[in-house]
C-alpha cells in the first residue's frame, strides 16, 4: 500500500485527470490535451478489498474492478455483497475477466464461449447485467477469442503495453501491468510521461501464434502525416532475450520488424518507442505461442 500510494501521488503531480470508466465510451472517441489516466484492477482478490479500496474510496478515485465469477467467495478473493459494495459505491465499475480465468486461448472455441456465457450468466444474476468492459485472462487473445468477446462486450483490455488513444482498437486495447515486479517508482513515473503512438495497422492480426507462424513477420503500418518515425526503436524478447530489432521501412509509413529467431516463452513481446519533439511515444505489441 505504502507504494500504492506513491504511484497514485506521482500520477496526481502533473495534474492528471483519472477517467471514471463509466465515461470511457464518450472519451475514447475524442482528442484529449491533458493526461487522463484509467486505473485497473484484475481479478478481485480480498486484498484489494481490505487495503486498496477504503483508500481509492476516500480519494473518489474511479477505477475497473475485473472479476472472474468462478473465483468469488473463495479463500482470498471478494464475495458477491463486496462485489456490490463496489458497483454501488459510484466510484468503481464492475467488469467481466471470463468465468474460468484459465488460457482460453489455447482451447476451442466452444469451450472459450460456453465460459464466456456462464460468466455472463453470473453476472446477470448477482449484479442484474453484463460489465460492458472484459480482460483477457493473461492478456492473451485471438481473431477467434475477439469474435466471441465482440458479441458482448464494448471494449476489452489486453496486457500489451501502451497508450490508449483514438487510433487503438476497442476490444484490443493496451494497458501497462504495475505489479511487484514492474512496479517501482522510477518505471512508474516514465509510464505516466509516456505518450500514445498512432498507427493504423500491425501485421500479422492474429496474434495467437502457431509454430509454422513463429517468428512472425511483423509490420507495422502508420498514418501518412506522421512526423520523427525515423527514430524509431524497437525491442524483443525472441529467443527468450530481450534484445533490439532490425527494422526498416519498406516504404515512407510502413515499418518491417525483422524476428530472426522464434519466441519460446508463453508470450513474445516488441515494444517500440519513439523520442518525439513532445516527449517519448510507446506501443506494445503480445503474441501468444501456441502450446503444442
């Protein structure tokens, strides 16, 4: 908590404002000239209830509560009363982190459906709807998982790094995971300077890859107008190292990322950075390797 509280002071220097998710729809489709900031919390442990929440109630700090309905009333995590404590409490929005929270992405899709509905259906039952906002379980998705999420849900959140902004897909979007490992204050601090970096499109689209797809052939294409591109950065973990890429641009807005060798952990990661006029931009991008 003591480091919670720090991050929520370095957030509250440069005057950002934290978005309350009940807004997000109206916000994300307009340009923003200050920060606004969206705080979230996966998977609705009894911590988060006894520590975090009596503070973010007391500052009326907005934030997403995702919950994974077959976890609640277990030892460690919040029940259904606490539950909706939080949704009425005008301050947290309640959201849907599938039934199961297993690797969806590497069952069929049968299967990832049947736990999507039964998630809903809970969710209808104790709290009367169904969030509007998902997590991926891990932040893995598929083409096929984004088809299954798209039929009930507004948007839905990833575990690739990045800014949200106008350009980013709603049922993809990024966020920056702050935990014990990635969550000290000097790292902290530059996340929240960072700034978004527009593009228009990342080859391949599925980001669920099999073994005759890995390394993948990545590309990424950006808007005509965009300025400095030239320095840009990126970094991979392929092979298990982080380590820079090549990269070169086939033509003025389209960046190949060159992958010599495949990733071999559960997730392979480029992250690209820009140091613009204004400030350092970042964008993430995660795909998730096939078990065999």
């Amino acid at each position: 908590m003591d480091v919670f509280k720090e991050q929520i002071e370095i957030i509250e220097k440069p005057n950002a404002t934290f978005l309350d998710p009940k807004n997000l729809d109206v916000e994300f489709s307009q340009v923003h000239k200050t920060k606004l900031i969206l705080l979230t919390i996966d998977d609705g442990y009894a911590s988060f209830y006894k520590n975090a929440w009596p503070y973010l109630k007391n500052k009326k700090i907005p934030f997403i509560l995702f919950i994974s309905t077959r976890e609640v009333g277990k030892s460690g995590y919040m029940n259904w009363d606490q539950i909706r404590e939080i949704q009425n409490s005008n301050i947290g929005v309640i959201g849907n982190h599938s039934h199961s929270h297993d690797y969806l992405v590497d069952l069929d899709n049968k299967i990832i459906n049947n736990d999507i509905n039964q998630s809903i259906k809970i969710f209808k039952k104790e709290l009367g709807y169904n969030p509007v906002y998902f997590s991926y379980p891990f932040g893995e998705y598929s083409l096929d998982f984004i088809k299954i999420i798209k039929k009930n849900f507004s948007f839905a959140f990833g575990q690739h790094s990045g800014v949200i902004d106008l350009s980013k897909n709603k049922l993809q979007l990024p966020r920056f995971p702050i935990n014990e490992k990635y969550g000290d204050l000097k790292r902290f601090e530059s996340i929240i300077n960072l700034l978004p970096f527009y593009y228009n499109n990342i080859f391949p689209k599925e980001k669920y890859l099999i073994n005759e797809k890995n390394p993948p052939k990545i590309f990424i294409e950006f808007f005509p107008e965009q300025e400095n591109l030239k320095n840009i950065t990126c970094y991979s973990n392929e092979n298990n190292k982080w380590q820079k890429s090549k990269t070169f641009f086939e033509s003025t807005n389209k960046l190949k990322i060159v992958i010599d060798e495949k990733f071999t952990t559960e997730r392979g990661r480029v992250n690209c950075s820009l140091n613009d006029k204004e400030g350092w931009r970042w964008f993430g991008i995660q795909f998730v390797i096939a078990k065999n």
